[in-house]
C-alpha cells in the first residue's frame, strides 16, 4: 500500500515538530523493556522517563533478567523459561550512542516475547559567521554505524535495528540548506551508512539540528550501535565560521570527548559480554 504523500511528509517531520520546544544545545535519553511468556505466566514491562535534558552527555542503562520452570504442555514436560536484556544508551551533542541486548531460553513454541530498545537525541542551533552578506557553502554528513549479532533461535525470530532521523533546518523561512534524512541498518554483522552533501547558506544564518538514534533488539538478538550515529558540518568558504548554541564543534576534524567514550564504551562492554557468554554456552549444550 502506498502511503500518501502528505502522511509520510508529516512523519518526516515528527521528530522535529515533536521537540521544537526542547531546549537547544541539550541531550537525553530514553529506555524500555518489555516481555512476557504465556506458560509461565510471566510479564514483564519498564520504561523509564527521561532525566531532564542535560547540556553534557547523558548516560543510562537498565537491564532484567529472569528464569522459573514451567510446564511445556506440547512437549509433555517441564522446562525452563530464562530471559535477560539490557540497554545502555549516551546522548551527546553531535554524537549519539546506544546498543541493546537479549536473551531467550525455553521460548520455542511457548507463546513468548522479550524486547528492549531506546531512543537517544540532541537538539542544537549553529549560525554561520563572517562578512554580512556573503555567501557561505557548508559541507553536512551524517554518520550510522551498527553492529547486529543476529543470534537467537530463528524460530524466534529475532531482531535487532537501529536507525537514525535527522533534520537540519534554517531558521530563515527565506533560506536554504535545509536537509533531513531517515537511515536504518538491520542487516548481519558490522554496517556502516552515511549520507552527505553541501549546503548553501549566507552570513547570519541559523540552522536548527536535530538527531535522534533509536536501537532495539528482541528474542536472543543484539544490536550495537554504540560506535556511532554523528553529525558533522564544515564551512567550505574562507573567512567563515560555524558556531553553536552549545559550543560542540561540529568539524569532521573534532576529536570526541574522552568522557563520553569511556563511559560508553564500559557500558557497551559488558553488555556484549554478557550476551556472548550466553551464546556460547547455547553452544555448548
């Protein structure tokens, strides 16, 4: 079915509709799990709400885990239900950092379901400094790097994504420059997209930039998007300069902060860990 036109300019636009108000120069995040397995009579639900939006980078993680035997009425015995998850996501101006992890025992045939996922996002303003009048060419990219595990009973079917909305917006009615995109990786193994262009632009324009990294997994699957979902803009022109609402330097050249790297590459550290321990001893059995 064709989905009008109308409609998906709308959805395009949601994100930024949706977070107009968000104070510019500000990250946050967002996490949930969810299962249930109906022979063991077992639920389980946790979204937490947002921190308050932060001007530095925001880290959060949550992670459950839970086992009990139950009776497996179409194999005629008793069994053993055994399920974790774990997200841990950072939010940090120009770079946005997630992963998510699962696992599932005993769920064949049994009428069950375990997912996790979050969003991480950051709002922002740059303006474009130099002589009044002059025109100014900026080079934009926008950077998703996603590694799925693809582990999991196939049965199960079990998922992993990750996907990144972004917007870049003049705040001029008047001007160009405005760009925005919707990319997802849910293949195999190690993936990297990246889009990119060059936008044009005059001295006193203000561009508003919005990301969002939304990353989830389900029934035995990984997904790591942790390393990274980034945006960069460079000014072309001589003589001319980006500057943003919350002093992150946008240029491809920039080095991250070490903060923000070593608390998330912890985090996503131990989570695969984990989830690769239990993959192997799957093997094993």
């Amino acid at each position: 079915m064709r989905v009008p036109f109308l409609l998906t300019a709308c959805l395009a636009l949601a994100p930024v509709l949706v977070h107009a108000a968000s104070t510019p120069g500000t990250a946050i995040v967002y996490p949930s799990i969810s299962g249930w397995h109906t022979m063991a009579n077992w639920s389980y639900s946790d979204t937490r709400e947002p921190d308050p939006p932060s001007p530095g980078p925001q880290t959060v993680s949550m992670s459950t885990s839970y086992s009990t035997p139950f009776w497996h009425y179409g194999y005629g015995r008793e069994m053993e239900m055994s399920v974790s998850a774990s997200f841990v996501g950072t939010a940090a101006i120009g770079s946005l950092h997630a992963a998510a992890s699962t696992t599932a025992e005993g769920f064949r045939n049994a009428g069950a379901n375990i997912s996790t996922g979050g969003g991480v996002e950051f709002w922002d303003f740059f303006t474009v400094t130099g002589t009044p009048g002059q025109s100014v060419q900026v080079s934009w990219r926008a950077d998703l790097h996603g590694v799925r595990a693809c582990s999991g009973d196939p049965e199960l079917s079990p998922s992993g994504l990750a996907r990144l909305t972004y917007s870049v917006f003049n705040t001029n009615p008047f001007g160009g420059g405005n760009e925005r995109g919707d990319r997802a990786l849910s293949a195999c193994g190690d993936n990297t997209l990246s889009d990119s262009g060059v936008m044009y632009l005059e001295v006193g324009d203000r561009m508003q930039v919005f990301a969002h990294l939304q990353v989830s997994a389900s029934n035995g699957d990984a997904m790591d998007a942790g390393n990274t979902a980034r945006l960069f803009f460079d000014t072309l022109t001589p003589g001319t300069s980006l500057v943003s609402t919350s002093g992150h330097n946008y240029s491809i050249t920039a080095v991250p902060e070490p903060g923000s790297w070593l608390l998330m590459g912890l985090g996503l550290t131990g989570l695969f860990v984990r989830q690769g321990r239990r993959g192997l001893s799957r093997s094993r059995a």
